[in-house]
C-alpha cells in the first residue's frame, strides 16, 4: 500500500516534503488528470507537492501498489507526520478528528503501481 500526503491549503518546508516540485520526484508525472473527477478543463493539473508512507505487506511478491491519498489540512498537523513518518500516528491523528478538520480520512484511487527490482 501506498499512501500519499498532500498538503491543503498551506505550504509546507520543502525540507518535509519528499516531492516537493511537480514533475521533480523520480517515477513522477508532472501533471495529473483529474477530469473524470472535476470534468472538462481540469486534464493538466500539476501533481501537487506531497510525502509518501509505503507499506510492503506482500514481502515483495510481485502485486500492484494500491495509491490512497490522505489530505493534511494544516501545518501543525504536517509537522507531527513528518516527525513520525508513520501510519500509526495518521491513524492516530485520523481517529482524533472524527470531523476531518485537520486531517483527511483515507481517499481510494484507481492508481495502482508496480515496482520490479532485479
């Protein structure tokens, strides 16, 4: 599983991003289409800056990633997951606020990765 943290509405340091420029991070599109979502006009979007946190629970047999973004809605909340860099403290933080205020819950995609080392 991969989750991806995207900031929304404020600007975290570069220095606690992992991709901090669209089209800068390794295996990265610079734009996303999100038309199917917010319709016409919406095809070039720049992949907004964001962290990752990977969790390999298949012991590397070769199956797709399945991609879940989970939205950060202010900077003291960032800060935490940056410090931690783990699931357990979003899923701390996700369940201490039941209404989304600071933190989004998990939100599916269709995005699904594979990765093949030899």
């Amino acid at each position: 599983m991969l989750y991806v943290l995207s900031p929304l509405g404020f600007t975290p340091p570069d220095s606690t991003l992992h991709c901090p420029t669209a089209g800068n991070c390794v295996a990265h599109p610079h734009d996303i289409d999100v038309s199917r979502v917010f319709g016409p006009g919406t095809e070039k979007n720049p992949l907004p800056p964001h962290s990752h946190i990977i969790i390999d629970v298949m012991n590397h047999v070769t199956t797709p990633w399945v991609l879940e973004v989970i939205g950060v809605k202010d900077l003291q909340t960032w800060n935490t997951i940056a410090a931690t860099q783990n699931l357990a403290e979003v899923r701390l933080l996700q369940a201490n606020d039941p209404n989304q205020t600071h933190i989004t819950d998990d939100i599916p995609t269709n995005i699904f990765l594979f990765f093949r080392v030899r």
